[in-house]
C-alpha cells in the first residue's frame, strides 16, 4: 500500500480530505521532530530525511523497513 492509498483510507474513514490528513500528520512530525527530549531526539534522528523536517511518507517508509527488520531478526 502506498502513501497515496493510506492518506485516502484515513481521510474517508475521517470525512476529511487526504490533503488534510496529510498536513496534520506532517505537524505532528515536526513537533515530535522539534522535541527537545535527547531520547526522542536519537529517535527522530534514525529517521532519514531529504529536507529539514522527514514527510509523511519518509516516517512511513521508516516504519515499514523497521517492522519489517524485527520481523526477520
């Protein structure tokens, strides 16, 4: 499933739009980024990111290929 498809799933189960559920999910990004918490700071820094701030789908995709590990290992 892509981030595309997640997106609408949320937003049709929300009566929201997939534009809207992406924007709220990229706050909650930024302020978890923003945490001055060393812990969730080390967290976050696990998470690779192109820009200043990872995009919905970086955290997603960050979030499959760690499911995925503890699957295998």
């Amino acid at each position: 499933m892509n981030g595309k498809n997640i997106f609408g799933k949320v937003a049709e189960k929300y009566h929201t739009t997939p534009e809207e559920v992406y924007d709220e999910i990229q706050k909650e990004i930024i302020d978890g980024f923003n945490n001055p918490n060393p812990d969730v700071q080390a967290e976050w820094n696990k998470v690779a990111c192109k820009g200043e701030y990872p995009t919905p789908e970086e955290v997603i995709a960050y979030a499959m290929e760690t499911l995925t590990a503890g699957r295998r290992g």
